[in-house]
C-alpha cells in the first residue's frame, strides 16, 4: 500500500464524513438562527427554547435523508472492503 492510497482513503472518508454531516449542521444552524432571531425580537432569553424546535426538525431531517445517507456509508464500507485485497499488494 502506497502512500498515495492511504492519502485518497483518507480523502474520500473524510469527504463523505462531510457530505453526511453538512445538511445535519446546516439545518441546527438554520433553526438555532432562525429561534435567535424570534428571541430577539420577542425578548424572550430562555436559553432551552431552541431546543425542542432542532430536535424536531433534525428527526425531520434524518427521516428525509436517512436512506441517502445509510446508502452512502453501506457503499463506502463495501467498496473499501471489496478492495482490501488489491489494497495489500
């Protein structure tokens, strides 16, 4: 195994770690920004009032894309394995 491998493994793990969690982070930010911005508004600075709103909509969010990103990872881990022995030589 070259160093070239381990790099482009790393590389596509890394990648896909971040094509996995980016639509989680943007959704709790979005919600987190859009809370803020009521709580500003209304003057309301209850601390655990986000809460409830980013749980309910990151389910929402997992239910939607939950299959993509189960697909996602299943493939990675089959094509990582099925390489294995190429990846010894």
């Amino acid at each position: 195994m070259t160093q070239d491998t381990v790099v482009g493994l790393a590389t596509r793990a890394m990648t896909l770690a971040f094509e996995i969690a980016g639509p989680i982070l943007l959704v709790g930010l979005a919600i987190g920004l859009i809370i803020s911005l009521i709580q500003a508004v209304t003057s309301i600075q209850e601390q655990t009032l986000s809460f409830i709103p980013k749980i309910v909509g990151l389910a929402l969010l997992l239910v939607v894309l939950g299959p993509w990103m189960l697909d996602q990872l299943v493939g990675y881990a089959t094509n990582l394995y099925t390489s294995i022995p190429s990846l010894i030589q």
